[in-house]
C-alpha cells in the first residue's frame, strides 16, 4: 500500500486522524478527572501511531500503541488508582484566570511562530530532497523491510547511544524503587 | 504532507504547554509532558521521511527517555502523596519562601 497508488485515501485518513488527534489533545487538558484525561491522552497516542503508519515508520506506529499507549499509559492509570484519585474533584484544578491568560498567551505565541516559520525560508529548505527520499524508499523495499532501515543505524552509528539509554533505564528503575519504597518503621524520613 | 505533519505536532506541543501551565494536578502536568514528547516524536518521524530513518532511532530513544521519566516521575508523586495526601501543586511549596 503505498503512496502514489491511494493519494486520496492517504490524504483523507492523513487529515482524519490529525482533527481527531487535536480534539482528542484537547478534550484531555481540559478534563477534570485524570481517568478521562489518560482515556484521551490514549485516544492521541492512537490517532498519532495512525498517523505513522501512514507516514510510512510502521515500526514506529506499533511501538506507539505497545510502549505507549500499552504500557506508560497504564503506569500512569496504575497510579491514579493506586492514590485513589479518580474522582473529578469538586472544584477543578484549572489555574485562575492569570494562569489561562499566560497559558493563552503562550500558546498563541508559539502558534505565530509556526505560522511565521512556515512562511520563511526555512520552509524552503524542508523542499523533499529527491534522492534522499529515494534512498529512504528503497531501503524500504529492501530485504530488511520496515525494521531493516531503522535497526541498521541503531545498532551500527548509534550503538554507543543505545547502551546508555540501558543505563539510564536501570538508573531510573533504581531510583523509583528507591523513591517509591516505604520506610521501616514509619519514619517518613 | 510534510508540512500538515509538521504543523499539528506543533499544535499538539501547544495544547501540552498550555496543558503543563494550566493544570494544578501533578500526574495530569506528567501526561502533558508526555503529550509534547509525543509531538516531537510525530516531526521527527515526519522528517525522517525526507532524511533516511536515522529521525526513527531517535523517536526510540524518546521513548525509552519518556518510560524513565514516567518511572521515575511517578514515584516521586507517590511519595509526595504519602507526605501530604495530596497532588495538587499548590500544595507543594515548601521552597516557596
């Protein structure tokens, strides 16, 4: 299934999926119970996974759904059960009013930028480059298929990258156990 | 489609700032953390369409970088709530002089 078969198909799932990833974006910070906000927040991470099939990193698009919708979502959930927080609160936890304008403002001034970076040339230069898209296309097809072309960098260029992020995995292991642990004999210190 | 990519992970990381400057409830302010992390996740992604897959190792990396942080984040909640039954930040200011 490729690309220059289905333009319309890929377009109309490609826009589909990014509406229902901004609604879901932001019917999850609004929300007041933090169940229904990881719901949506879940509801995001599958619209994004769609979108990255559709953008050709099928990998990727899986990954999404097990490690995080399946899996750092479910900690998350995990917790709010665990500290008995499902409950909307009576009041809501937005900020007051000098919160929302700051976060208002922020955001408008971030979307201004985007739209001026789009007019500049920094546009210009994200142009596909033939070639390099060509080669991107091809390793696909390759023998490796969709795993072959991010697998080979992983483990050739980036392998020293890769056994740090082991470290840092066992580091952050430790250190939630070691945060998360209750103390003997009640003292909270 | 590169641009339209773009573009709404730029609008997904807005909704997560505005999520992290509006929220009071910690494990809430995580999620929106995770969401902008999803965000750059979709550009790097999108442009290792024009760039070879090396933009798809990274997104691995954030990922591997955002499971620590959940670890790790959460259990700071959790121990936090054990002091003052609470997650909501505006009770935690013990630094605020």
């Amino acid at each position: 299934m490729r690309h220059e078969f289905f333009p319309l198909f890929y377009s109309f799932h490609f826009y589909l999926f990014g509406l229902l990833a901004i609604a879901s974006a932001l019917l999850f910070v609004t929300r007041k119970s933090p169940v229904a906000a990881a719901m949506w927040l879940v509801n995001v991470m599958f619209c994004l996974a769609a979108e990255y099939v559709l953008l050709g990193a099928q990998f990727i698009g899986a990954i999404q759904v097990l490690v995080y919708a399946g899996a750092i979502m479910v900690v998350f959930l995990f917790v709010v059960m665990l500290l008995n927080l499902g409950h909307a609160e009576a009041v809501t936890d937005l900020r007051g009013n000098a919160g929302r304008l700051a976060a208002g403002f922020v955001g408008l001034a971030m979307l201004a930028e985007v739209m001026v970076l789009a007019q500049s040339e920094f546009a210009a230069e994200l142009t596909p480059k033939a070639a390099l898209a060509r080669q991107a296309a091809e390793a696909i097809d390759g023998p490796g298929g969709v795993i072959g072309p991010i697998a080979a960098p992983l483990f050739r260029e980036h392998l020293l990258a890769f056994e740090l992020t082991s470290m840092l995995l066992l580091t952050a292991i430790v250190g939630a156990v070691v945060i998360g642990k209750k103390r003997e004999g009640g003292d909270a210190r | 489609m590169l641009a339209e990519s773009l573009a709404l992970s730029a609008v997904l990381f807005t909704i997560g700032v505005i999520g992290v400057l509006t929220r009071r409830n910690a494990i809430i302010l995580f999620m929106c953390v995770e969401l902008m992390l999803n965000a750059v996740n979709l550009s790097f992604v999108a442009l290792s369409k024009l760039y070879g897959a090396t933009g798809q190792v990274f997104v691995v990396m954030v990922m591997t970088v955002a499971a620590a942080e959940a670890a790790v984040g959460l259990a700071i909640i959790i121990a936090i709530f054990r002091h003052r039954q609470s997650v909501d930040l505006e009770d935690i200011n013990l630094l605020k002089g």
